[in-house]
C-alpha cells in the first residue's frame, strides 16, 4: 500500500506539534467569527453598511492573520500564506469603516470585489493544499471557503441584477424640496385631499387598493420619504419634525393647498401625528391604521423587538449586497395588484432602501417622542382602524388611547386582518378605504 502525500507528511512530523494544527485552524476560524458576531451585533449595532461591512472584513482579515500567524509559532506545518489575504482584508474594512462609503461608491465596487474575493479564495486554496496536511483542511478550513465563494457569487449576480434592472414609477413625479427630490403621486379629484404616509418599510405603491379605492371621493397624495421608493437622498437621517418640514414643502411645491386628511399606516401613523402638532391649521382630519403610538416603548414587549430588530436591521444592507435581498426578501406582497408587487418586491432587494429603511428605524425613538407634543386634535374627526390578528400585547389598550385624540372620533376593529392585511389584501384595505372616506366626509362637514 503507497501512502498519501498527506500521510506521508503527517507521520514525518513532531506529534505534539503536529496535532496542534487543527486546533490552530478551527480557532482562526472561530476567532474570526466570533470578533465579527462581536463588531456588528456588539460594538456596531444597527450601524449603518460602511461600519457592519468594515467590520466583517476586519473580522474576516483577524482570521487569516491568526491562522498565519499562530500556526507558524505552534506548529510544524505553517500557514504562511493566510498572510497576505488577511493583511489584505483587514486593510479594505479599515479602508470602509475610515472612509465610510456611499450607497453608489459601494454598488460600483460591486464590479471589483467579488473578483477579488474570487482571488483570495483561490490563493487560500491554492496556500492550504499545498502546506495544510491535516484532516482540518477539508473538514474545516474547505467549508469556510465555499461560503466565501458563494459571497463572490451572490455579490456579482447583486451587482449584474441591479444593472439589468429597471423600476420606473409608473406615475407622478418629483419635486425639488429642502435640498432634495421628493416622489409624490396624486390620483383622483376633490377636496380635502387625502395625504398617505408610509410605515416602515412600505413606499408609495403599498397604498395601490387604498389609492385606487378613494380616489373615486377625492384626492389621494402618497409620497416617499427622502432617500426611500423613487425620493432622492437627503443629508442626513431625518426625524419627525424634518420629515413634516419636507411632506409641507412637497404639497406646496406641487400646489395642493390644505387643510388635509392625513391617512397613516403603522409608523406612518406616529409621522402623520408629528405633522399635526407641526403644522395643525393645516390638518382637516386624520385616519390611523393600525398606527404605532407615541407610547410604542411602553409595550411590554417593545423594547425587546427594538433592541433585536435594530440588531438585525443593520445586517441587511451588507447581506444584499451578496444576493441575500433577491433571494429572500422579493417573494412578498402577492396580494397586491401586479404593478405594485412588481415595484414593491424591487425596492425590498434594493441595498439602498435596506439602508433607508435601517437609519429610519434608528430614528424611531426619537419620533415617538416628537409625536408626544400632540395630545389633542379638538374637534378634528379622527378615526383609528386596528387589526387583531397577530398583535402584541397591549396593542389594543393602545390603539384606544389614541382614538382618544379627538372628541369627534370612532375606533374600528377589522376582524381577521393582519397588520399588513389593512394595506395589502383588497377586502381588509376597503376597510381601511371606507374609513378614510368617513374622515373625508367628516371634514368636510365641519369645514361647509
């Protein structure tokens, strides 16, 4: 019997030194993916991309380094070539987190580093077969690379798919406001009109059954928030008070003169009531669905959700910059018409509207307790519509308190709704279209 290379090697070695090497391997690796797991969910967490993706890179360069290193002062057979990729690696992340690139510096490097990353792993591959003899090369160190291959794959099918593709906005258009282009799309005819504010997550196109619904009454305005659907960026994160700033500009600038029905969706509902404590002559009602409350973190089950949430959220630009948002998040939204899923499911994989949507969930405190400044409409009709399905505890107590905004106001539970549902499926956004409508007939009561 001819025995191995592998073998061969192995049985010429020093034992001692010789079995430390696979214990040198799997604690470069794990070193590696704990620091990372300890940069992004630890020191970085609910970060923007530029500090999770130099974090992870860091994190990735420390394991080479390591592996280099360790194996070459502990061991007999030295890994001299982990070296240069971790060098490498932890430059390019130190590079990031220094510099902090923007959204289209990231997607135009999209074009070079999954190449790159195509190299590091050949040359590790090439680097371990030649001087790592032991069981480790293809238990551990093999399956580590494969991940990192399929990163290079995921980031070049990302890169290719956001060239190839297009999303127009199929109608409306966008203002210059504040320093900033503004997408804003009216349908319908009549007065008041109706303002849309999105929830967290959700751009124009998530009202379609409520738009096409109400705009036989009046006038139905959805918008996106800046750096959101077909909006530019702006500056900077904005708050409550930025977002009413920009939501008034924009009506101005299109000329749809108020007083409004603001209509707002989950979060949505907490920006339409910053809106009307900002600006309150200009508001003739408003309709709450489903809306979060100025008290959200008084839930008892809030504060856990944020705290894991903001953690999670901050991962996912990184991750769709490797594929992961075409995989996973463009399924949704099947019971919306085709035009507006099609839209939908675009802007859900888009690395730029996961970063969007990851600063305004960071802001998200702060709303809250900029909402706290309205603590009545008066007279103003307002109506609250919850589902009650799927709601976490204390939800109902709180969608009553804020029915209680208002003297002139009515609290509707939809039986069997979802908290998408109200927006999503045609029979549970009738509900939500009817109720906006008795708004828009109250207001107009009060203003004959």
């Amino acid at each position: 019997m001819i025995a191995s290379p592998d073998s061969t090697k192995a049985s010429s070695t020093a034992p001692g030194k010789s079995g430390r090497i696979g214990l040198v391997v799997f604690g470069s690796i794990a070193s590696g993916f704990v620091l990372g797991l300890a940069l992004v969910l630890v020191a970085f967490a609910g970060g923007e991309e530029p500090e999770i993706t130099g974090s992870a890179l860091l994190a990735l360069g420390a394991g080479f380094m390591l592996l280099a290193l360790a194996s070459t002062r502990f061991t007999d057979q030295p890994q001299r070539w982990a070296l240069a990729p971790g060098i490498a690696a932890a430059a390019v992340g130190l590079a990031i987190l220094l510099f902090a690139p923007g959204n289209r510096a990231l997607g135009l490097a999209g074009w070079v580093w999954p190449v790159l990353l195509v190299l590091l792993v050949g040359w590790s591959f090439w680097g371990a077969r030649r001087s790592l003899h032991n069981w480790s090369r293809r238990v551990l160190l093999y399956p580590a690379l494969f991940v990192l291959l399929l990163v290079a794959f995921g980031g070049a099918y990302e890169t290719v798919a956001e060239a190839s593709s297009s999303n127009p906005a199929p109608a409306g258009r966008t203002y210059q406001v504040n320093g900033h282009r503004l997408y804003l799309n009216c349908v319908g005819t009549g007065e008041p009109t109706v303002v849309l504010f999105n929830g967290l997550g959700e751009r124009t196109p998530s009202w379609a059954w409520v738009q096409r619904s109400l705009s036989s009454k009046t006038r139905v305005c959805a918008f996106d928030r800046a750096g959101q659907g077909w909006s530019g960026a702006a500056a900077g994160r904005q708050d409550g008070h930025e977002l009413a700033s920009d939501v008034h500009g924009l009506l101005m600038a299109a000329d749809i003169s108020g007083p409004y029905v603001l209509a707002g969706h989950s979060t949505g509902g907490t920006y339409a009531l910053v809106y009307a404590a900002q600006y309150p002559d200009e508001v003739a009602g408003v309709a709450l669905i489903d809306s979060a409350t100025p008290y959200q973190f008084d839930l008892p089950d809030y504060p856990t959700f944020y705290s894991v949430w903001r953690r999670a959220s901050g991962l996912l630009p990184s991750l769709s910059r490797a594929g992961f948002g075409r995989v996973v998040l463009d399924t949704g939204y099947a019971t919306l018409p085709p035009d507006a899923r099609d839209a939908l499911r675009a802007f859900a994989a888009e690395p730029r509207e996961l970063r969007a949507n990851n600063a305004e969930f960071a802001e998200l405190r702060t709303v809250f307790d900029q909402a706290k400044a309205l603590t009545s409409l008066g007279g103003k009709p307002l109506g609250v519509v919850s589902a009650d399905v799927g709601q976490q505890a204390g939800w109902a107590a709180a969608q009553a308190k804020l029915a209680r905004l208002s003297s002139s106001s009515f609290h509707q539970t939809a039986r069997g709704a979802t908290h998408e549902a109200l927006l999503e499926e045609e029979r549970f956004a009738a509900v939500t279209s009817r109720a906006t409508a008795d708004i828009v007939e109250a207001a107009r009561t009060q203003q004959r």
